[in-house]
C-alpha cells in the first residue's frame, strides 16, 4: 500500500476498501491517508456527526506477533497507527 504516498508494508488480513463518493466526501472534509495499489482507499479520516473517525483497512496497529504466527517477515508500522489517531484527534 501507498501511505500517505509512500509505498509500506501493513499486515492485512480480509479487511476492506472504502469507495467515496467524491461530492460527499469534500463536504466531509473526508481526506485519504493511504491506498492499496489499485488505488481504492485503504485508510482515510473524515467528520462523521459532531467528531471525526478514522477507518483502515490494513491493521498499522499490528505487533510482531501478528507476523510471526502467521510466517510473514516483520513490519514495523507503529508510526502509522500513531499518525492515523494523530490524524483524526487534530483534524
């Protein structure tokens, strides 16, 4: 995937895609923080009621363990579970 343009390796494991209709998403302030490499959303922050939400599908949020039991090589993307609440508090 492609966060925030950069190309990163994020544990996925069956998560989603988010489509947006373009209109509502700019009344939304809805704003796309990472992509698979088809393009489609894979990670986004936006309003929704009176806060805001953030919603992956990739899980940045995965430690070791979740590589290892599962005999992928290790991803450290800490960085990008902070920026992604980083994202939704400041916003």
């Amino acid at each position: 995937m492609r966060w925030r343009g950069t190309p990163r390796t994020v544990f996925f494991q069956d998560g989603p895609f988010f489509v947006l209709d373009e209109h509502a998403a700019a009344e939304a302030g809805a704003r796309i923080l990472a992509t698979y490499d088809n393009g489609t959303a894979a990670a986004l922050v936006t309003r929704y009621g009176k806060g805001r939400v953030a919603v992956t599908g990739p899980h940045p949020e995965a430690t070791a363990g979740w590589y290892t039991d599962h005999g992928l090589p290790v991803q450290h993307t800490r960085d990008l579970a902070e920026e992604l609440v980083e994202a939704v508090m400041r916003e």
